[in-house]
C-alpha cells in the first residue's frame, strides 16, 4: 500500500469529519442529552478521527480523541448538561484538531505541545463521572456478562480496533476469561481482522448500557452480550465464522435521509479530461465547416448528432467540477460565532441558496475573499449590543450570506444590519492620505470603490481581527483573478450590502462571436439580451433608447483602436452583468460556438477587458471579452473623455 496516499485519504477524511464537527457545534444548544443527534453526529466523528489516526501511529491524537470521547459519552448519559461552557469546550477542541488537521498537512506528526496538555486538563476539569482507564474503578460491580465480539474482516478500515474495545470495558469493570480465536482464510492480508473477542465482564452497567456503548461498531460486526449466573462458568467462544450468530435483539433504527454518494476525483484527471472535450469541440466545428461547403445534408444531420454528443459529455465533465457553495458559506459560521465571543457582539449569519453550485478551483479562491468580507461585516459593521439598542435595533446583529444564479453568473451577497459606511469619512480619509485630490467629485459608488485600494482603512486602531487596510484589498484583486466583480452598497445607519458576481466555470463557454474590423471577438451567451441593427446615423450619441430604456452604447472600434470600417447599416448586441446594461457595437454577427478558453500570453495579459483567447475552426484566434471588465473600462474610457474635454473648456474660457 502507498502510505502517502493512505495519509492524503486520511487527512481528506478527517477534514470532512471536522467540518461534520463544526455544523453540528453550531447547531447545538443548551440542555439536549444523549437523544441529541448533534452529540451523537460529533461522538461518531471523533471516534471514527481515533480509529483512523491509530491506524498511523499518531498516538497524540488518539489519546486526545480518546479522551475527548470519554466527555461525549458522559453527554450522551446525560451525566453532563450541555450547556454554554461545554459548547465552548467542544468549539475550543474543534479549533485544536484542526490546527492538527493542518500539522497533518504539512507532512508533520502531531505531537504534545502545551496546546494539548491544556485541553486534556479541560476535559478533566469538566469530566465528574467517566474513570481513567489506568485508574482502579471503584463501582458496585453487581452484573456480569459475557461478551463476544464477531469483528468483520474490514475492521481496522472503519477504525475500529480491538484493544480500545478492551481497554474501555477495563475501565467499566473488571474483565477476564479473554480469550482471541484466529480464523485465518486461506490467504494473509496484514490490513484484514482475523480475531474474534470473547471475554468476561463484572460491572454496574446494565445491559443496555453496555449495548449502548458499542452502537458504533461497524456494521459488518456484531456484539453479543448475555448475563452470567453467579458462579456459573461463562459459555466457551467457538472459533469459526460458519456457526450461526447467536440470536440478538436487532435494534431498530430511525428512519433516515438517504445519503448522497460522493465520488473523490483528482482535480487534473478533470482538468485533463475538459481539455481533451475542448479540442474535440474544436475539431468538431472544423468538420462541420468543411461539410457545409461539401454540402453532404445528410452527413450533416448525422454530425448534428455528433455534436450535440460532444456538448452532452462537455456538460457532464464539467458538473464534475461544480459543487454547492453551502460547505463553504457554513464554514463561516464558526468565524462569525468566534468573532462574536472575542469583540463581545451577538451576532447570526443566515445562510440562503447553498445548492447555488461553483467550479471547485473558484470555490476554493473564494475562501479568502469571504473570509475578509465576513471579518470586516463582524468588526466594521455589527454594532455592539449597547448601541444597537440605544439606536432601536435588537440586540442581536444579522449576516446574511445568499447566493444564486443571475444572467449566466453566481450572485454571492453578503449583507449586514449594522452601522453602515459613513461616505463622509471615506472621502476624507481618501483626500489625507492622497488617494483623490479635494476638488474630485465622485459619486457613492465610486467613493465606495475607495474601500477597496491597497492600505486603505477608515479604523482607528488596529486590532486582530482587522484595521490595517489589506482584506478589501485582498478581495477585489481575488474577485478580478476570478473574472468576477465586486460592488457595496449601504445606508448609513441600516447596513451594508457586498455582492460578488462571478462566471460558472473558467474552462469552456457557451460563446456568440461577432466581428469587429479584422478582430473576431467571442462574448458569453449567457449574458446577451438581444441583437439589432441600426442605421448608422442613429448611432451618433453615447446612450441609445431601448423600449423607452435609456442603454450606454460601447463603440468597440473606438474603445481598442480597431480601425474599422464603418457600414451603413451597423449591428448592436445588447449585453447585461447584473443590473448594468449596454449595447457593443460591432460590423458583423457570426453566431453561437462553443468556445475553450486558453488563457492569454504573458505579453497580452495587460490588456483589459480580454478574459482569454480560443481556436476558431478555420484556425483563427479569437479574443473572449470579459464583460464586466469590458463595461467598467468603458465606463473609465468616457469619464477620461469627459474630463479631457472640461479641461479644454476651461483653457478656452482662460
């Protein structure tokens, strides 16, 4: 076996495990006892983290997952109320296994630093009723069982592990008569259980209680547990797995939701696979060219069906890739539940539009950008409790976190009930530190993209969570990456509202290309409203009237310097991003393509408005335009215009 690739399944693992963890800490409230299923889902997932970890020899975090189980159980008997200081000390227990998860990470072993001595010291102080497995347990030991273990051959694989099994009924009672049958088969795998367990019990617990603590055994093994007169002799184990299981009360278990199926794919076997597709769909475009102009109907109509194959098996690689932001966005309930506690605020995030789905590789970049947005809300935005209710507000401060799908786009929205941002303060703090000159006059909305240059911070302390002007930063330049756009939008003293928009996926598009002078550009589909054509002469003005709509016109000719050609007749296509809404002016229309996005020459990168570039079928390249780039560039373009042009009004009225 390839240990290092047992290693990465396992950190893969345990990182789910800890995310199961997480949601259900924050689901948990004060008072519930063993019925609870959030305290079962996390004794389940810190059990299944020991048994895992044992199987590497990580001895630091089997004991620390070991004794944070012996408080979990007390939980689930109800021996302990879980209540505000036991939540906080699962949540500070959550915090340290994943600093180990990120030990795990980096290659490293977990060992017994002072982080892990302090939290076994917690556990004990909270601990009143579970006894020390290597301490003499001092309990009326009034029952006695016999117990035999069937262990299924998959044992060690669900982390599971015999010893524990002993070594936890050594700490209930007193146990004897063990006895360990072998059943080999006829073949050895070091990985396989060959064991059954059979051994003697004198303890106080009932039998219930015992079958209780072994509920998570693995499915495939089975524990039978019958009582034994006083001082009759326990009923010898028979070795073999073809005698018939003795009978057992098969506990009947609720119904559940039935589980989703996940498959685990190695992110570049997709890569790979998407971009095979992509130059499928290029040589498939090809072909059909060359059949049109041999003009053979019914071969076309057969590569009709050929090609709507290949865009089939184009969508499917890629819904390989996507996945549902609700992992991510729940992620964030820690952070602002944390925040909250260290800045004295209370404060819920509500959580809407988690089936939205994303390509992986930009679920991944958006953790960054999120993380700073949800730090600047809690720190910047939600009031503390006394001024909100001094201002008529509750208490308690809301997040909200949605998102959905908009325009061929993912609308991320992130929106607080808090102080909001103060234009004033922002316009003078840009104007001392010489971001824009005093006599500038900008707009809300330019204002707020002040926010968002490198440094900038209207706080009067730097504090931990946030004051030194790098997380907007950080966000606008991972939102540009991603070929995204982010806008704010507030009231002063009802809140803030940041909303991200970004494409699906980053690899292939559906794409309408059209012609301007000798270039032949490709625009997304899903963001084209409408084609027209128009008499040149109609196209003088910089706004163009749409159904009584008032739409900016973009001269593309003029916008990248084409040179281009002017027809009389001009054709219009109308795209939207969002709420904004414009019309590109272009020579000819060509139609719908599939096109793979290839990312741009390290020499071209410069160049805005321009996402990447794609194979055409005659062999040509053209350039994929990035619209919202494309609208903010414009929108600079004609700014610049306008202020060139009050410049020399104001020279010709010197």
């Amino acid at each position: 076996m390839d240990m290092a690739f047992a290693r990465q399944v396992f950190v893969e693992e345990t990182e789910e495990l800890l995310a199961l963890i997480g949601s259900s800490l924050l689901d948990e409230h004060s008072g519930k006892a063993k019925d609870d299923p959030q305290i079962n889902d996390i004794f389940r997932a810190v059990h299944t983290i020991k048994g895992s970890a044992a199987l590497f020899g990580f001895e630091t975090l089997v004991n620390y997952c070991h004794e944070l189980e012996n408080l979990l159980q007390q939980a689930r008997d109800a021996e302990l109320a879980v209540n505000q200081d036991f939540c906080q000390l699962l949540f500070e227990a959550y915090i340290y296994l994943q600093q180990q998860l990120l030990v795990l990470q980096q290659g490293e072993v977990p060992i017994e630093d002072a982080a892990y001595l302090h939290q076994l010291a917690r556990f004990k102080a909270m601990s009143v009723m579970v006894p020390d497995a290597t301490e003499p347990v001092n309990l009326a030991k009034d029952n006695r069982f016999s117990l035999v273990f069937y262990y299924s051959p998959q044992l060690f694989h669900e982390g599971a592990d015999p010893a524990e099994h002993i070594l936890f009924l050594q700490s209930q009672g007193e146990v004897s008569d063990i006895q360990l049958t072998p059943d080999f088969q006829s073949f050895f795998d070091p990985l396989l259980c060959y064991w059954q367990l059979s051994l003697t019990l004198q303890t106080s617990l009932s039998r219930e209680q015992l079958q209780a603590s072994f509920q998570f055994l693995p499915d495939a093994s089975r524990l039978d547990i019958q009582p034994v007169a006083e001082g009759s002799t326990p009923i010898p184990f028979i070795a073999g797995r073809e005698q018939a299981l003795p009978d057992m009360p098969t506990p009947i278990k609720p119904a559940t939701k039935t589980e989703a199926l996940f498959l685990k794919v190695e992110a570049k076997k997709l890569d790979l696979l998407i971009n095979l597709i992509g130059e499928l769909v290029t040589q498939g475009a090809s072909a059909d060219l060359q059949l049109r102009m041999k003009n053979y109907e019914q071969l076309e109509e057969t590569f009709s069906g050929i090609q709507q194959l290949v865009s089939d098996m184009r969508e499917s690689a890629l819904s390989l890739r996507m996945l549902p932001v609700a992992e991510s966005f729940r992620r964030l309930q820690h952070l602002v539940w944390d925040l909250g506690q260290s800045l004295d605020k209370q404060i819920m995030l509500k959580i809407s539009g988690g089936d939205t789905e994303l390509d992986k590789g930009m679920l991944d970049k958006l953790a960054d950008p999120l993380l700073h947005l949800v730090r600047n809300a809690v720190d910047h935005g939600i009031e503390p409790p006394a001024v909100r209710l001094k201002a008529g507000k509750s208490a308690a401060g809301t997040l909200t976190l949605s998102a959905a799908y908009e325009a061929g786009t993912v609308l991320i929205r992130l929106s607080d009930d808090g102080a909001g941002i103060n234009i004033a303060k922002i316009r003078e703090k840009a104007i001392s530190i010489g971001l824009i000159d005093a006599s500038q006059h900008l707009n809300d909305e330019a204002i707020y993209q002040l926010l968002f240059s490198p440094g900038f911070s209207t706080a009067k302390a730097v504090s931990n969570v946030s004051g030194r002007g790098v997380g907007l930063d950080v966000v606008k330049r991972s939102i540009d990456a991603l070929r995204g756009q982010v806008s704010v939008n507030s009231s002063l003293g009802l809140g803030t509202i940041f909303e991200i928009r970004l494409p699906l996926t980053l690899s292939i598009i559906d794409g309408f290309m059209c012609r301007v002078g000798n270039f032949k550009l490709i625009l997304p589909q899903s963001m084209i409203q409408e084609c027209l054509a128009f008499e040149q002469q109609k196209l003088q003005q910089q706004m163009l009237m749409l159904r009584n709509e008032l739409v900016p016109l973009i001269n593309l000719d003029e916008l990248f310097n084409f040179k281009a050609q002017r027809n009389a007749r001009q054709q219009l296509i109308v795209v939207q991003f969002g709420p904004t809404k414009v019309a590109l002016l272009v020579d000819e229309l060509f139609g719908e393509l599939q096109a793979v996005i290839k990312p741009l020459h390290p020499l071209l990168r410069p160049v805005k408005a321009v996402s990447g570039t794609t194979l055409l079928n005659d062999g040509s390249v053209g350039f994929v335009l990035d619209i919202p780039a494309l609208i903010q560039l414009a929108t600079s373009y004609e700014k610049h215009e306008l202020e060139e042009d009050t410049r020399w009004q104001e020279r010709a009225d010197d």
